[in-house]
C-alpha cells in the first residue's frame, strides 16, 4: 500500500469513527429521527449507540496505528471495514423495509448517502489494506 493510500484511509478511518460518535451525539441531543418514524424505530436506533461506539473506538485507533504504519492498524482496518459494511447493509436493509427512504428527499439523501459510505469506505478499505497484508 503507497503512503498516500496509508494515510488516505488512516485519516477516513478517523473522520468516519468522528463523525459516527457525532451522529449519535445529534440524534440524542437536537433529535434525528424522521418526522413519521415507523413502528419498531426507536427500539432499533435504541439498539445501535453502544456498538457502534465501539466501532468507533476500532476506526479511530486503527487509523491512528495506520498512520503510524503498524500491522495492527491493518489488522483494525480490516475489522472495521466488515463492521462498517455490516451496519451499512443493517440500515440500508431497515430502511427500505421500514419506508424511511420514502419519508422525505431529505431522509432519502442523508440516511442513503451514510450507508452508501459505510458500506463503499468499508469495501474500499477490506480491497486495498487486505491486499496489502498479503
């Protein structure tokens, strides 16, 4: 993996576990939620702050130890790429079951481009830092 490949996704990885800490900080605080929520949506939310911190956590210390160019930042990186592509596809599959997507344009974009990102970023990082492990 080139350094600026390394560093890339070192620094994604951060902005991403960031930004997910964020999220949940806003949901809590200001309110997220759609304006018609569906049966079940708070129960599922409800379910998602303490493993997704730890997700979190893992994104924030793989980058850190990537941009150091430490094995376990790969190692970190790769368990955070299933962990992201795995709430990617969670929400995205929730979502359209659950009519979220339809609620408004705006909950289509925000709620479709996160888990666009989570599960593209985590395929991204399980191609390139799973190659480089080899």
């Amino acid at each position: 993996m080139t350094d600026d490949r390394r560093r890339l996704i070192s620094a994604l990885e951060i902005v991403t576990g960031v930004g997910i800490l964020l999220f949940w900080i806003a949901f809590f605080t200001v309110g997220m939620a759609p304006e018609n929520p569906p049966p079940g949506y708070f129960a599922y939310e409800h379910s998602f702050p303490l493993p997704d911190g730890l997700m979190c956590i893992l994104l924030i210390a793989a980058g850190i130890l990537l941009m150091k160019n430490r094995r376990a930042g790969m190692i970190l990186s790769l368990i955070g790429a299933g962990a992201l592509i795995f709430l990617g596809l969670l929400d995205f599959s929730f979502n359209l079951q659950n009519g979220v997507y339809a609620a408004s344009v705006l909950d289509m974009v925000i709620n479709g481009l996160i888990n666009a990102w989570c599960v593209g970023f985590g395929l991204f990082m399980s191609i390139v830092v799973g190659k480089a492990l080899k």
